[in-house]
C-alpha cells in the first residue's frame, strides 16, 4: 500500500545498502519531524530499488548513499534527475572524493557521516514539498541555493562552502569572495549571487554583498568619497567595507542596534 502523505509534509527516501546507516537516517528524520515534518515513505538498497520505488510513488526528496552495489549514489542521481517529476538529491556518505561530481549535479547537499540532526534539518530545509498545498496550481519550483560554489584555480576545481564567505566583492568582470582565510575569483555576477542568497546576504554598495551573520557594527567613514558615508564592520576580519548613501537606510533598518 502506497503511504499518503498530508500536503506540505516533506515526503523522503532513504537509499543506503546498510541497515545502521538507514536506521540512523530514520531516528534523525523522526527528531526532526516537529520543526519540519516529514514522513518516510520508501527505503532502498541500491539505486535499481530506488528507481523501482519512484516509479510507483515519486518523493520530495531522496537521501542517498554514494558506494553501493548495482548501481550507486551517482548513477542513481543522473537518473532521478531525467524523471518528469525528480526528486532532489542529497548525498549521504562516508567519503568527501566525490563531492565535485555531486555539485556538477546540482544535488542540493552533500552530507558526510556520521550525520548531524542540525546539518540534515539545514539541508532538508533546502527542499520544497513537490505537491501543492491546496487544489490550486502550485508556484513553479525555484531552485534551492547552493552549498558551495567552485573557483577554478591553477588547474584545480575548489569548493568553497557558502556558510563561510563573508563577503562577495565585484571588480571588472570577476567577483571576489572573501573568507577568513582568503580570497577566491568566481565566475559570477553579484547581481546572480544576490538573487540566489538574497536572505543570506545584504547589500551595502552596488559592488559589495555582505553575510549578514559577518556584521558587527558601523563606523563613520573617513574616506573623501561621497557616495560613502558609513563603513561595515565585520566578524574575523579587520576590513571595513562601504556602505553607500543610497544602500544606508536599508541597512540601518536591518542594523537599527548599530545605529546611532
């Protein structure tokens, strides 16, 4: 018998050909149900199961191992990603080689074992139930942030995880991000970013977007520029950056605390 599940209940599936690890994502699934409830309405070992049991009764989304017999976490992503109806992908493994292949994907997470209750809940966050919550037509899916993005770098491909960057930073045709440790040239455009992280980050400047949790506090700028009058103090770092003139409302809305 197929399960129902109620409107705006996430609908999951565990795909993992060990049994712990199922019952680990069981357990966690059911802490997690009364901040964001869920059900679980398939378990598979293998992706060839996985694949039989959408056919059946498609998934919000599907937590899914990557080393498995028959056919493994990768394949089984290509595939699921063909259906009309897919479900996304979150990668639940034990190993961290294969994360560019998942983001090349554009899976929506990527979860190292053993797993966290608060780093599941993050990323089940991420996913929007697939059915629509009354009779009329449902918004269209917009597609969930991403985790990390890549810098290509002396013939290497890096991650770096969004949580981190404290700043984005536009100059010429490249975009800066900043973390504690260093910066990275992204192939972006701010105005993209601040689409796709528009909650996460706040603009101070028409070249400048900044983590929201990096702020702690304003100064009164020093620079001779007009269009600057505040300066943006952040977490970990000793750089200011501007606030403009016409960004300043805005942000001393967001701030009011910081504000004189």
């Amino acid at each position: 018998m197929i399960p129902v599940v109620s409107p705006g209940v996430l609908s999951v599936m565990i795909v993992d050909d060990e049994a712990p690890a199922r019952v680990r994502l069981r357990d966690l699934l059911a802490d997690l149900a009364p901040v964001l409830p869920n059900e679980l309405v398939a378990e598979a070992e293998n992706g060839l199961l996985a694949l039989a049991a959408v056919a059946s009764r498609p998934v919000d989304v599907a937590l899914v191992d990557i080393q498995m017999p028959r056919m493994d976490g990768i394949a089984l992503a290509r595939r699921l990603s063909e259906l009309a109806q897919p479900p996304a992908v979150i990668f639940v493994t034990a190993f961290d080689a294969y994360a560019v292949q998942a983001f090349e994907l554009n899976v929506v997470d990527y979860l190292l074992k053993p797993v966290r209750a608060q780093r599941l809940l993050a990323a089940l966050q991420k996913v929007r139930p697939l059915r629509p919550p009354t009779s009329r037509s449902p918004a269209p899916l917009q597609p969930a942030a991403r985790s990390h993005l890549t810098c290509h770098e002396r013939g290497r491909l890096l991650l770096i995880p969004v949580a981190g960057i404290i700043y984005f930073k536009a100059d010429l045709k490249y975009v800066t991000a900043r973390t504690r440790d260093r910066e990275y040239l992204l192939d972006e455009s701010l105005s993209h970013l601040e689409q796709e992280f528009g909650e996460q980050f706040l603009r101070l400047h028409r070249s400048v977007l900044v983590a929201r949790e990096a702020l702690v506090g304003f100064e009164k700028s020093g620079s001779d520029d007009a269009e600057t009058q505040w300066q943006a103090m952040l977490r970990d770092i000793p750089e200011r950056l501007p606030v403009s003139r016409r960004q300043w409302p805005l942000v001393k809305s967001f701030a009011h605390h910081f504000a004189p």
